[in-house]
C-alpha cells in the first residue's frame, strides 16, 4: 500500500534518495545522477509558481515516488521528475501520480499535459503510450508525448 501525498519538507532527503536510486537504474553506469536544482528546493521551483509535486508514500513512511509539474500557459503543463524507486516498480505508483496530476490538470483549465523523455528511457516508452500519450516531435534523442486532457 501507499499514499499520494503533497511534497513536505521532512521528505526531502528520502525524496532525493529515491530520485538518485531511479536514476542511477535508467541512466548509464558510467554517469554518476546528481539532483537537479528544481529538486533542491522544491517550494521556490514548485508551489511558488503554482504548481504541484507529489510523493509516494509507503507504509513505512518512506519515499516511493515523485511527480511534478510546470505550467507554460493557461492551457499547456508539463510532467516533471515522474520517477519510481526501483525495487517499487509496476505497482500501479506511477499510474495514481499520474492520474493525480491529471485531475489536477482538469480543475486548472489543463488542456494539454506534455511529457519529455529519452529515447533511451524504455520504460516510459511504454508508460505514456499505454496512458494516452502520443508522440508530438522526436529531437535528436528526445521524445516529446502529449495526451490531451478531457
């Protein structure tokens, strides 16, 4: 079991443990992940913009998951950092971030949810696919997925 819960700060260090641990799965060995700037302080590059990031939660109170997002318009918001901890996969956590951020969406006036991924990232290859996405333009190795939000 677990919980989708609004980021809190006494996450933050089981949030980027789950976030290199993601990483370091999908990444080359031979690149060491480093956190990004948006993860180290979520609340100026998250909710003071007026946007969202979630957690997953497990029984034991720790991080299994994150998802955030970055509106670009009145219309238009990105999915960021939709990462799973590795030993918690294909438990069903990225579909309910994922459908969290869509209600979310919808109650904003959403009308597009875009996604930007590796191509390199085969499992989210196949996630976004399986949840309505479609390919909106390849770049060099970067894939950019839309779905249209209803």
């Amino acid at each position: 079991m677990f919980k989708i819960t609004t980021y809190s700060p006494q996450y933050k260090t089981d949030m980027h443990h789950c976030f290199l641990s993601a990483r370091e799965a999908i990444e080359p060995k031979e690149t060491t992940p480093k956190l990004r700037d948006d993860l180290l302080d979520i609340q100026k590059h998250y909710f003071d913009k007026n946007d969202m990031f979630w957690l997953a939660i497990n029984e034991e109170d720790r991080v299994i998951g994150m998802l955030g997002t970055s509106t670009v318009s009145a219309t238009d918001m990105w999915l960021k950092r939709l990462y799973i901890k590795p030993s918690e996969k294909r438990q069903g956590i990225a579909s309910v971030l994922l459908a969290t951020a869509e209600d979310y969406a919808k109650a904003k006036g959403i009308k597009t949810i875009h996604t930007r991924f590796k191509d390199s990232y085969t499992e989210a290859a196949h996630f976004y696919p399986a949840k309505g996405f479609i390919e909106a333009e390849r770049i060099d190795s970067l894939r950019h997925l839309i779905k249209k939000v209803i």
